[in-house]
C-alpha cells in the first residue's frame, strides 16, 4: 500500500497484530504465548519491536509442530497425552 502512497503504508506493530488475530481460535495459546514474549512496540533504547517477518515464521513453525504432534499422536496413539491421561486416571480410581 506504501507504494501508492507514502501515508497508506502501515504501522509494523498494526500488521502484527492483525496477523495474530487473524489466526484464529485454535492459536489462542500462541498468541498469548507471543504476544508476552516479544516486544510488539518498539520500547526505549535498544529494544527492536518483533518484525512481521518473524511473527510470521513463529506462526509457521507453531502449525509445522501442531501438525507433527497431531500425526504422532494418531500413530502413536497411547503416547498422546490426552489419550494416555484416562488410562492412568481409571486405574488410580
């Protein structure tokens, strides 16, 4: 949008933003993750405010290990937590 016009272009910490809560419900945890980790606005000094470049890469590495985990998890599916949780409770109870 800067390219048509200098006043279109955007504030990087808006496109962050946008970005995160674009992802929707199922990166909740993420963002909240994200969002307490990383410096969303430029702060004083020698604090860099978090790129779009690397929000977008986190993103990418979070659903590269949310995929992997839901494989593992059909493969192997009494090493999943959630599978595995019942079976050790019904045998305490």
């Amino acid at each position: 949008m800067a390219e048509l016009h200098p006043s279109l272009k955007l504030p990087e910490p808006f496109i962050v933003q946008k970005f995160l809560q674009g992802l929707g419900s199922g990166y909740e945890v993420f963002q909240t993750t994200f969002n307490q980790t990383h410096d969303i606005i430029p702060g004083d000094g020698d604090e860099a405010a978090v790129t779009f470049n690397a929000t977008s890469l986190a993103a990418i590495n979070e659903e590269r290990r949310t995929i992997s985990e839901q494989m593992l998890s059909v493969k192997y599916p009494l090493l999943s937590y959630q599978s595995f949780q019942p079976q050790i409770l019904s045998r305490l109870g």
